[in-house]
C-alpha cells in the first residue's frame, strides 16, 4: 500500500515537472524571439505588407526591388513568417496571410502586435465585378467591406418585419438583403432560402472603451495613400500570360470605388452581378476588408491594391475561370504597382 502511495506521488511529480517545462518553452512569446523583435523594431518603423498566397508573394520575394535584410531575413512566429527587408529603400515586414478572413485578420494583427508598422500595404489578385474594367487591371478601391457577415431572415417574414435581435442594436436592416427567390427562375415562386441581410462588423477601436462596440460596414482606405496612388494611374503593366497569349488592351491601374471580401470564392455570374448592383463592387476578394478592419481597429494606415484575374463568374461559360490564364500576369502586375506604390512614399517621405 505504501509503495503504491509513493509510485503516484512520483508520477504527480513527473507530470508537475513536465508540465511546469512544457508551459516555460512554451510561452506566449519566448525571450530569444522577444529579444529579436525588440531588436528589429529599434531599426522601425516599417511599412506592413500583407499578402495572402505564396502565388501572389513570389512575384514580390524574386523581384529585384526586393532586398532582405542581411542579418536577419526572417523571423517565425505563430505559424507566420515575418520577412525583412526593403522594397525601394524602405523597410518593410512582408508577411504571407493564408486563405480567407480568419488568416487576414489574425497575421495583420499579430504583425502590428508585435512590430512598430507605420501603414499597411495590402496586394494581390481578385476577382472582378465591374463590366468595365479588364482581367489584368489593377484596382485600388477606396472603400472595402466585409459582405459575409449576415442575419438570415425567417421564411415567411418581409422587409418590413424585424430581424432576430434587431432592437437590441446587434442587427440592421439598414444594408439591405440578397432574396433568392429573386434569383429563380421562374420568379412567380417563392423560396424557403427567404433573405440574407448584410451585417456591418462590430469594431472595438485601440483608443475606445474596452467592450464598447462600435458598427463599421465600409472601411476606407487611408485618405493619404488613396491621393497618393493616383500617381500610379499611367503606370505601364504587363499584357500577355506568354509570348501567344495576350490581353484585348494594355492593363491599367485604376483607383475605383468599393471592393468587397468574405469567406466566399464567388464563381457565379448572378451573385456578381448582385455584388456589383448593389454594392458598386469591382474587386471581389476574401482578405482585404478584414486586414481593412484590424487597421481600422489599431488606427494603422491601410490600402490595398487588387490586380483582376478572372471575372467571377461573369465570363464566357466555356471557361470555368479565367483565373488559370491570367492570375500570373495578374500576380506580377499587382507586385508592379505595390513597388511603384512605395517608390512613390519613399520619394514622397510619407
Ligand atoms: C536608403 O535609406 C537609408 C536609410 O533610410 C539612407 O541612409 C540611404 O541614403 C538610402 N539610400 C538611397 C539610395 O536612397
Ligand atoms: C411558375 O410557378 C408557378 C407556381 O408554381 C406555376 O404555376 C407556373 O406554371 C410556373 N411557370 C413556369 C414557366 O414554369
Ligand atoms: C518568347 O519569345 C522570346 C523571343 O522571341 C523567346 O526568347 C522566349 O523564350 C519566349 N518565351 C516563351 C515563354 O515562350
Ligand atoms: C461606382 O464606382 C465607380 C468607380 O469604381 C464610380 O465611377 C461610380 O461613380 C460609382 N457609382 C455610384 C452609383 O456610386
Ligand atoms: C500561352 O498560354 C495559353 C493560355 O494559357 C496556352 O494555351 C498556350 O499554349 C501558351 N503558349 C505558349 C507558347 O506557351
């Protein structure tokens, strides 16, 4: 009996031991990252570049432009790649996202968590929305929105009945809806899908009351950087995906209204139509409104530049996408304009 006491009092001190090492080399943020970071930051600020794919980050990383810092090139964290260097002369954190909302927001923010960033520059490619404009162009709205965040209405109820939990303030129906039965066929039916309504995010500012929420549905560009990008407006950019293949007219870059993002890869010419009807939407993506939203929320200048790589859904049904022919020049064009952009900074002391 004694000797059994013991063996589990030995075992409970193992584990004690065991864990008391695990949760010391694990800790949030370990001293010898913490001592790099601090080292980094001394030589800030820098200019955040926050991009979602390696597809979109290559063109960037192989570009001439693009210098790494010597001493160190990169730093890991949380699963993230923080990399150092300079584009044009300027210091720069270039950090790879991943796919969706969720990635955008939790690597923008632990990038301006952790390291002294002035503003952030946000690229890549997107779908297009907009009839008038080309796969190939680079856009660069001035307004962003996060289109996923919805209240699902009750089949039954219409546009004049409350939504769940309206009158407490969670809810508006100040956005407006998508109604699928709009979208049938044969309209004379109605359809259990009812209505969606658009929602604004809730936003809790660095500055605010902790808790305190405060409602965001557009997210504008910093004021600075959108006046700024019209000088990017005569930039040259690439024509041809190959030596064969090449676009109706020479890509431009062009400031434009409204983009929107959400969880959605949308591939579906009704849907992109809605987008563009009712939100003025020409870039269609799944990352900036939230990387928009953690600049919002920090108080961080933020723009973002999108180069069109298929017509989401809106193209020649024959092709699936056009993304498959298009998307590399796309990715080198919209890399094309990130450097202009910060020559243009660079020069202009901004
Ligand atoms: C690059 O920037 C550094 C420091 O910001 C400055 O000392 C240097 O003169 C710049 N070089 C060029 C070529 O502009
Ligand atoms: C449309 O739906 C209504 C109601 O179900 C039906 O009476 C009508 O025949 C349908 N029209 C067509 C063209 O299918
Ligand atoms: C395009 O053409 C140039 C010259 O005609 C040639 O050197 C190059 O290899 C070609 N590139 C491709 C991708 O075919
Ligand atoms: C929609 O956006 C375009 C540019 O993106 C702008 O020229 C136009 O005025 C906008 N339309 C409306 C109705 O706001
Ligand atoms: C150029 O790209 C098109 C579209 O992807 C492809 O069909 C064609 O074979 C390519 N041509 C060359 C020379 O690589």
């Amino acid at each position: 009996m004694m000797k059994e006491n013991l063996r589990k009092l030995i075992i409970c001190f193992m584990l004690a031991v065991g864990f008391l090492l695990i949760s010391s080399s694990d800790a949030a943020v370990s001293e010898n990252i913490w001592e790099k970071i601090t080292a980094i930051n001394k030589k800030g600020p820098y200019l955040g570049i926050v991009v979602p794919n390696s597809f979109e980050m290559s063109p960037l990383l192989q570009s001439p432009s693009f210098v790494p810092l010597k001493a160190l090139p990169y730093l890991d964290f949380a699963g993230k790649r923080f990399r150092f260097g300079r584009v044009e002369n300027e210091s720069v954190i270039v950090v790879m996202t991943g796919l969706g909302m969720w990635n955008a927001g939790i690597t923008t923010q632990l990038l301006v968590s952790l390291f002294n960033i002035k503003g952030i520059l946000h690229f890549g490619i997107a779908g297009n929305a907009n009839s008038e404009l080309q796969i190939g162009d680079v856009t660069i709205p001035m307004y962003w929105a996060h289109t996923g965040l919805w209240n699902w209405q009750r089949f039954g109820d219409g546009s004049d009945d409350e939504l769940a939990l309206e009158s407490n303030g969670d809810y508006t129906r100040e956005i407006g809806y998508l109604k699928f039965s709009d979208f049938n066929t044969n309209t004379s039916v109605d359809n259990l899908l009812n209505r969606v309504w658009f929602q604004p995010e809730e936003v809790f500012r660095i500055d605010g009351i902790p808790e305190i929420r405060q409602h965001a549905f557009w997210i504008p560009v910093n004021d600075r950087y959108f006046s700024l990008a019209k000088n990017l407006e005569g930039l040259e950019l690439g024509a041809c995906a190959n030596n064969t293949t090449c676009l109706p007219r020479r890509p431009k870059v062009i400031r434009v209204e409204r983009g929107i993002s959400s969880n959605i890869f949308v591939d579906n010419a009704a849907y992109r139509e809605f987008l563009n009807s009712k939100f003025n939407a020409t870039a269609i993506d799944m990352e900036s409104a939230a990387v928009g939203l953690v600049c919002l929320q920090q108080r961080i200048p933020f723009i973002t530049m999108r180069a069109l790589s298929d017509l989401a859904g809106g193209g020649d049904s024959s092709m699936s996408n056009e993304a498959n022919t298009f998307a590399p020049l796309a990715a080198n064009n919209a890399v094309d304009v990130l450097v202009a952009f910060i020559s243009l900074l660079n020069t202009r002391q901004w």
